[in-house]
C-alpha cells in the first residue's frame, strides 16, 4: 500500500509547486515590462494628486497632530499613504481587468485546466499581482522623495508587510469580481463602481474626524470600507508604528475575498455553477 504523506500534497512535489509559482509570475514580469504605458498610468494618477491638487488644498485641508505623526504636517504629506494605496486599488483592477481579458481568450482557461490546485493557481496570480504593484508604488515613493515627501529611512522597510497586505487585499477582491464579469465591455463600469466609492469615501484624502464634522453617516460608511483600513495600515506603517484594528481588518477580508474568488472560479463547488451545456465556466 503507497502512503501519500503531507511533503507531497495531490501527489505534487514542492518543486512542482515552486515551478508553477515562478511561472506565473515571470509571465506577468513580461507582460508588465510589455506594457510601459501602464506603468506610467498608474503613476500619473497620484503624481497629479500630489503636485496639483495637494498644492491647491494645502492651506484649506492643514492636517493637526494625529497618529501616527508627531507634529504638524503639510496636505501632501498626508495623502501620500492614500496615493499609495490608490495605486494598489487600480492594479488589482487592472490584474482583474487581464483576468477577464485572458478567460476571453481561451488563456485563463488554460490554466484553471492545469492538474495543480485551483486555489494555488489563483494564489499565485494574485502574488504576481501583489509584485507588481510593489514596484509601481516605491517607484512612487522615489518621485516623491524630490517633493520633500521624506518618511524616516525604517519606514520604507517596515511599510513593506503592510503594502504586501494591502496589496493582496485589493488583489483578491478584484479577482472576486472578475470571475463576475463574464464580457469585457462590461468591465470598465464595474471597475468605476468599485473603484471611486471605495476610494473617496476613505481616509485616503482627509482625515476622518474631518469627516465626521461633516457627515456622520458618511463617517460611518469610512469606517466600514476596508480601503479606508488598507489606507491606515500602510500610513502608520510607512512611519514605523501599527495599526491593528486595521491590520486585522485587512488581513480579514483578504481571507474572505480570496476564499469568494476560489469558490466563484470553481464551477463544481462555487458561488456561480456553470451551466450543464453550452455554458461558460
């Protein structure tokens, strides 16, 4: 009697495992390198909130002492964090966006086909994804360093679990919505839906005693959006310090959407069952 032990789950070896993960992974290094143009759009998009609008605001929206600074601070300084944040929030879009993109033509269905896990597949993509966006936001971070945006030298490594968190957040809920979208046309509304709500009603660009002045619902509503948590992770990160009702927060819901996205992919067991003839899986 052969006795399959834990080393080698499904009869795969690790090594196996470590050749689909780097696979992955170098197929969407290349398509990153590929696509220039959308390097530079996910820069555009914070580089405009911090020169222009932040230069605008600065002497309406001065920020007070609150955590995690210690003094007083400028506007730009204070949505740096959130435009970090953003750019993560539109990558995991786009890695959706290519998602439903590869199923269209056939190359998504390749490798939900592969004989290895689905839910190792679909992780392996998202931490492509995460990569990504990693190098997009300390691109980022080093533009903003000549705009006198200049957190303490420990906080460009201690911000690094955070980004990894928040990044695969973001990730999974994009891939959550993806295996929703079964045409590409529709995808760019639903992106917008997702996208701009979660984004504005956040901590990203005012603080949230700011909005609670204003609009008590609307505070309520911040506080139930995990972009608003993402946002907090990575600002009291970024300056050495943690956040851990966010950090709980986030780390949550990146379980719970990956789980959806698992299940919603997985048309024997999931969220959405295929249909018995002539339907899309």
């Amino acid at each position: 009697m052969t006795v399959v032990t834990s080393d080698t789950p499904r009869g795969f070896t690790w090594a196996q495992y470590v050749i689909c993960l780097n696979g992955i992974v170098w197929r969407e290094g290349l398509r990153f390198l590929h696509q220039r143009e959308r390097f530079v759009s996910a820069l555009v998009r914070p580089l405009v909130w911090l020169f222009i609008f932040a230069a605008g605001f600065r002497q309406v929206l001065g920020i007070s002492i609150i955590p995690p600074y210690e003094t007083y601070i400028l506007y730009e300084v204070y949505i740096t964090p959130g435009l970090m944040a953003m750019i993560q929030l539109f990558n995991g879009m786009q890695s959706s966006l290519s998602m439903v993109y590869d199923r269209e033509m056939g190359n998504m269905r390749t490798l939900l086909v592969s004989p290895l896990p689905r839910w190792y597949l679909l992780s392996c993509k998202l931490l492509a994804g995460t990569a990504v966006s990693l190098l997009q936001v300390y691109a980022f971070l080093a533009i903003a360093w000549f705009w006198d945006i200049e957190p303490p030298h420990i906080g460009y490594l201690t911000v690094l679990p955070a980004l990894v968190l928040s990044g695969l957040m973001l990730g999974s809920l994009g891939m959550l919505i993806s295996s929703r979208i079964k045409q590409l046309e529709n995808f760019a509304g639903v992106m917008n839906f997702v996208i701009f709500p979660m984004f504005f009603a956040s901590s990203a660009l005012y603080p949230l005693w700011r909005v609670l002045e204003g609009s008590p619902l609307l505070y309520q509503v911040c506080q139930f959006n995990p972009f608003t948590h993402a946002v907090e992770l990575i600002r009291f990160a970024l300056y050495g310090k943690m956040n851990w009702l966010s950090f709980v927060v986030v780390g949550g819901c990146t379980a719970v959407f990956m789980i959806g996205a698992v299940l919603a992919y997985d048309p024997s067991r999931g969220i959405a069952r295929s249909r018995p003839a002539g339907g899309e899986t």
